[in-house]
C-alpha cells in the first residue's frame, strides 16, 4: 500500500520516490483538487492520508480518502444503481442524473425489466426520486446484491421498512437540508391564505375586471397567534420566521423543547394540542407520519379551531382527515386552508378540495428549490457510496 505523508506543508511519499509541493490549504482537504495530476486514480485509491496537527509535533490524525476514492473510478468500477427514470417530468431530472453518473452506472428501471437477467446481480442500491420506483417483495427478491435504499426527502412512510430490513437492506434519507426550504413554503402558504392572494391574482389579471372591490379583506399575520403541531426541526424553523412577523407562538410536541429553545423564539408550550387549537389563529401541521399521527387533526380537533382560523400542512396528507376538512370547509367551521401535501397525491381531478374557493393547494414543493435539492442529492450520493462500500451511513434510518 502507498502511504502519503504531509508534513509541514509538502507531501512525501517514499516508496515511489514521489516529492510533491502542498500548501496548507490542501492538507485541510483539498488534495483531490491541488495535488499534481501525475497521482493516478488508482493511486488514490490505495491511499491512505495521515495529516499532521499543527498544535502537538507528535499528534496524528488518520483521515481515509473515501470520498475522493470515488471521484476517480472509471465507468467499469462503478456499482450501478436503480432508478424509475431520467426525465425533466418524470423521474429523475436530467441535470441531477448526470451528476449521478459521475459516481454510479445507472439504470433506470424500465431498462431494467427489459435486462433483468443481466443487471439483477449487478444493482447494489437504489435512489428513491418522489416515491418512485414502488419498492415492494417482488422488486427486493430481485435484486439480490442490493445493499441500500437512498431517499430522496425526510419522510420514510411510504416505505414498508420492515419488509427492506428483511432483505438485509439498509436504508437512508436527507434530513436537516430540507428544513429551511419546507419552512419557508410554510410561510408562504400562510401568507397567501391570510390575504387571499391567489384570488387577488384572479381579479387582478381577469379581462372581465373592471374595477377592484373595496370591502375584499385579509387577515393580518402579524400580532396574530400560530399554532405548531409538531416543533422538530422544522417546526422549529417554522417558529424562527414568525417571530420576524411579532406573532404569538404556540406549539405541541410529543417532547418538550428546553426552556432556552422556547425563549429564543417566544414559543410556550401546549401539552395538549385542544389548547392550542383553540388558541391559534393559524395551525400549521408539522410532523411526520405515523399510526399515532394518522388522522390526527378529524373533525373533532376542526371544530375545536376559531371560525376564522386557517389550517396549513406542510407534513404529510395523511395527518389531516381530508374528508373531514371538506365538510369543516363547507360548512364554515374554520375560514381556509393551504395544504402543501394530499393523501393521495395528486388528488383525483374530481376531489372537492380541488374546487373549494377557500382552499391552496400546491403539489408537495416544500422541498423544490434548487439550493436544496442538490444538497439532498449530495447527501443521497454519500449515503449511497457508503452503502455499497460497507462503511458508515450517515444518514441511515435504523430500525425503530
């Protein structure tokens, strides 16, 4: 094996009688990039990086190039992944799919029933783009050398984990680069709902507007009381742009946040979520779904909200009891709703919510910037690297 030394600033490798000037910029891990190009790949495959701390001449630190391992791999040494397809309106976009392939062989699944014989010994992980493909038995017994499932997104429910988990295949997602962008989307569903914004478009652009109405009123954001079901991460993020806009905080969470978390937000706890419902002016769900969250906001927590309070949910359609809301809707029992996701999703074109004046609907975007989604992409290539190699999964989702 090559073994590279840095010390002081030069990286010495005696047993190739190799002597290479690096700054110090490179010995805090820039080497792939600075490093003259008479290393080879296959070189950096085989090593190993001890770099030297600059505070005790004796303490070393080993660091494994596994990252840059992968860089260089050529086409043939690639483990291939599955994935539904490369298409700007199904599957994959193009752009993303290129970047994917500079670190696996991919294939896409209908490339793969057409080859299953040739290509089932060779997938070893798939990347799961918006839920698709459909990852079920049939699919699991096919692909025996399968060793991790990746996730596009946070949210694991429509994964049958115990079923994975039997095939000996790990599983991961994108946590933390999502919060920002899914908590800005629900700000601006609730913006949007409290001033009507999507029917101000309507008669701002519509050619049989002659006049704009003057008794056509929104509800202020500001000074008013929102309601967070669910004060995880991006709950919590959720609270840290309200107070920007001075409301009153409260939230419900099966865990109470520490008394400085609370402080730093103006956020007070409700320990059961009939007070805060009753409370709030706006109630934004924010959590994840599971058997004890299925439903949770029916028809008896509706009725428990103010007759002018707005409903917002940025988590999973399944939370809310959409059959429910249509009636709470109808009926005036709360003023509006802007939900950013369905169960299903899309809805059927002839679902009510689809066609109530007091509804926003958005087609499940909390995520659909491009900062973040090619740091979920990041994160998904790491994750699937490690997989395939055997060695740490950062983001694994465990068994629970």
């Amino acid at each position: 094996m090559m073994t590279l030394l840095i010390r002081s600033g030069r990286l010495l490798c005696d047993s190739n009688k190799l002597l290479l000037k690096v700054t110090r910029q490179t010995c805090r891990g820039s080497l792939y990039n600075r490093i003259s190009p008479s290393i080879t790949s296959s070189d950096l495959r085989k090593t190993s990086i001890w770099t030297h701390s600059h505070s005790k001449e004796t303490n070393w630190s080993r660091r494994t190039f596994w990252h840059r391992q992968y860089c260089t791999e050529t086409m043939s040494e690639r483990a291939h992944v599955l994935v539904s397809a490369i298409s700007e309106t199904e599957g994959i976009p193009e752009s993303f799919a290129e970047i994917i392939k500079k670190h696996f062989n991919v294939i896409c699944y209908e490339e793969f029933l057409k080859n299953e014989k040739e290509l089932a010994n060779k997938i070893q992980a798939i990347i799961e783009w918006e839920c698709s493909p459909t990852i079920d038995e049939k699919l699991l017994k096919s692909l025996p050398q399968l060793k991790i499932l990746v996730n596009h997104g946070v949210g694991v429910d429509h994964f049958n984990l115990p079923l994975i988990y039997s095939f000996g295949v790990k599983v991961a997602n994108t946590p933390h680069v999502v919060d920002n962008a899914t908590a800005e989307m629900g700000m601006a569903l609730m913006l949007a709902s409290a001033r009507n914004i999507l029917e101000g478009h309507e008669i701002a652009t519509s050619s049989a507007t002659k006049s704009y109405p003057l008794n056509w009123f929104g509800v202020e954001v500001t000074g008013a009381t929102l309601g967070i079901v669910g004060m995880g991460r991006i709950g919590y993020k959720v609270a840290q742009r309200a107070k920007g806009f001075d409301m009153k905080i409260l939230y419900h969470n099966r865990n109470r946040r520490a008394e400085e978390e609370e402080r730093l937000v103006g956020a007070c706890y409700c320990a059961k979520i009939d007070d805060l419902l009753q409370q709030s002016d706006f109630v934004m769900v924010v959590l994840n779904l599971t058997p004890q969250t299925y439903k949770l906001i029916g028809e008896r927590e509706l009725s428990l909200m103010k007759p002018n309070a707005i409903l917002i949910n940025i988590s999973r359609g399944g939370v809310i009891d959409q059959d429910a809301l249509v009636k709470a809707l109808q009926n005036g029992v709360i003023r509006a709703a802007a939900l950013d996701v369905t169960d299903p999703e899309p809805l059927p074109r002839s679902h009510p919510l689809l066609h109530l004046p007091n509804v926003i609907l958005t087609p499940h975007a909390g995520t659909a910037t491009a900062e973040t989604n090619y740091k979920m992409l990041e994160k998904m290539i790491k994750n699937a690297l490690a997989g395939v190699r055997g060695l740490p999964i950062p983001d694994e989702v465990l068994p629970s």
